[in-house]
C-alpha cells in the first residue's frame, strides 16, 4: 500500500503542476477531453506497431492528445461555437471512434480492453510497464520524471507562463508569444496525461489535474504557492484513497476521486478567505455593520432637532427605523459596545465615532 501511495501521489503531483494553469485558464475541461481521447492515438499507433509494448503508442497518444487541442481551437476560431461547445464536439468523436476501435476483436485479444480504457486500474500502477536495456523501469520513476521535468518547465518559465495566463494582450505586446505558450502547455498537459494515464487510468487523470488545484484556488491568491498546495492536496488525497480503500475494500480509483472531492468539500466550506463559511461570516459582519451605520444616520438627521427627543428614544427607535424591538435592542448594544453611541436617559447621543461614521454616509451620498 505504501508503494502504491507513492506512486499516486507523484502522478497527481505531476498532474497538479500543469493543472494550476488549465484551472487559472478555465480550461479544465481540455484534460478531460485529453485524458480520454488518448485512447485512439493507443489504437492507432497499435494497428501501425502490433506490439502492445511499443513506446510508439505513448508517441501516438501524445500526438492525438496534441490533435484534440488544435481542432478545439480551429472550432473556437470560427466564432461559431464556443470554448466549451468546441470541447463537447471534438472530445466525444475522438472518444468514441477510439472506444469503437478499442472493441475490434483482435485488439481485445491484447488486453487493451473497455473497463480499463474507462476506469484505469490504479491498482496495477506499481506494476513494471515498460524496459530499457532489459531493466524494468519502475512506474514510480517515469512519473517521478515527468513531475522532474513539469516543474524544471514551470520554473523555466515561471514568469511568461503567469503573464500569458493572467493577461495576454500585454504578453503579447512583450512578445512573450501567448500562443506559442498555450501550445507548450498543452503539449505538457497531453504528455502528463499519457503518462498518468498509463499509470492510473482517465477517471484519475482528469481528477488529478483538475481539483488538487481548484482546492489550493482556495487557500491562497499567491501562483508559486498555489502550485505548491495543489501538489500537496493531490498527494493527500491520492493517500487517503488508497488507504480508504484498503479499509473499505473498494475500488482504487473512486476512492482516491472521492477523498480528493472531500478535500475540495473541505476547502469549499472551511477556507480562511473563499470558504462559504468565511463568506458567511462576512455577510454577517457586513449586515451587523451596515445597521450600525442607519443607526447612526438616523440618529444624525435628527441631532439637535425637535424632533430628537422622540426620534433617538430607545423605546421608540422600532417605529421610526421599521424595525422589531428586539433587532433595535441588538443593534444599539453593539453601537454602543463599539463606541458610537451613549445611553442619556431613554435617548441616544452619538459619540464622536459615531458622527463621523454617519458624516462619511452623507459624504459619499453627496459625491454621488
């Protein structure tokens, strides 16, 4: 198991890296189309080799991974559909003519077969896949190289990456070439793919590029250290699967995407800034401080008036400010354990706080 820990958690790191980008580019969507559509560059590099062995079949996937984004963006330039339409176009034809490929009998013969195309086997992912020189290659050191070269890439580059992501139009005009950096990466993000997905199969591929770094999206408005927690919640995630699933005895790869989608739950409720929870609580301080503020305006139109005398009475406040007794009752507790306001008998005299609070209200009504 902890081999197999290992292994996930070095696949979803790598996976993470390039991940970050396609999030920050709202382009999440192409690994799925990816992770998926490599199976017919497997079947055709397949039919050309007749070896199921052949490294030219990782070449094919590459390549077809490389095709689904090119014929996505020659649909999305024609201004006749959309990004996410041209994605729905291209990733289900490409799909299935390789899945209607994959069940020609003599392909089935070699075990490249439906389930596994579908769902992976991540439980095989520390099985030796491939040799050189006669040594099998340990799964954990090829993803172990790509994760290497993913992030030699992002510190390469660091720089033109986060200005062609965040602005292109002045990447462009700097001559960072924001085309030819989308292209590099989604040639990092299909050659990723096909590796994980040797490793791990689709459903993981897609899981691991994609929420390791909408969870961190969360946590932190920092790139650097953005890329650094969806590493870190991808290999989380991938042992807390792994370890779910042994306890449970169930199956691996849905294990793995569920705690993964648990730890997205987590951050989506519970993160410091952009959880709902601290949302929420905004919402709350906002609304608290938005009565203190009527409060004091209305205490303020009627300071030093006749009408003062009734208008700032506790007792009276619910009428004038449609509010029920015991929301006033609240209201004036918290002005006044904030300083904005003083008890003189059953009326209520703004403090200086208070009047400056009300006077910056009038302010910005009269610059408006």
């Amino acid at each position: 198991m902890g081999e197999l820990i290992l292994v996930l958690a070095v696949v979803a790191a790598a996976c993470a890296v390039p991940g970050v980008f396609l999030v920050l580019r709202r382009a999440a969507l192409v690994s799925d189309a990816i992770g998926h559509t490599l199976i017919l560059g497997i079947v055709l590099a397949y039919f050309a080799t007749r070896d199921v062995d052949s490294p030219w079949l990782l070449v094919g996937a590459a390549l077809t991974g490389l095709l689904t984004v090119v014929l996505v963006e020659l649909l999305q330039r024609t201004r006749l559909v959309k990004a996410d339409a041209a994605i729905g176009l291209v990733f289900p034809a490409l799909f299935a003519l390789g899945v209607v490929l994959v069940s020609v009998s003599h392909v089935r013969s070699v075990h490249l077969d439906i389930d596994a195309v579908l769902l992976g086997q991540p439980d095989l992912a520390t099985v030796p896949r491939w040799r050189v020189a006669g040594v099998a290659v340990p799964p954990v050191w090829v993803m172990g190289a790509v994760l290497a070269a993913n992030v030699g890439l992002c510190g390469l580059l660091f720089k033109e990456l986060k200005l062609s992501t965040f602005d292109p139009g002045l990447a462009a005009s700097l001559g960072f070439r924001p085309g030819l950096m989308h292209y590099g990466l989604m040639a990092v993000v299909s050659v990723t793919a096909v590796a994980a997905f040797d490793a791990v199969g689709p459903v993981l591929v897609v899981g691991f590029f994609v929420v390791p770094a909408a969870t961190a999206y969360l946590l932190t408005d920092r790139l650097a250290v953005l890329i650094g927690l969806a590493c870190g919640v991808g290999a989380a995630g991938a042992g807390a699967g792994v370890y779910a699933a042994d306890r449970l005895d169930t199956n691996t790869a849905g294990a793995v995407a569920a705690a993964l989608g648990g730890l997205f739950g987590l951050a989506f409720l519970f993160a410091p800034q952009r959880g709902q929870v601290a949302l929420l609580l905004k919402r709350w301080e906002r609304r608290r401080a938005f009565e203190e503020t009527m409060l004091a305006v209305h205490l303020y139109g009627h300071e030093g008036t006749p009408a003062e005398a009734d208008e700032a009475r506790c007792d009276g406040l619910h009428r004038h400010l449609n509010w029920t007794p015991a929301r006033v009752a609240a209201v004036v507790e918290r002005a006044t354990d904030r300083g904005l306001v003083v008890r003189a008998g059953e009326v209520l005299k703004l403090t200086e706080a208070g009047r400056e609070r009300a006077r910056a209200v009038f302010g910005e009504s009269v610059a408006a």
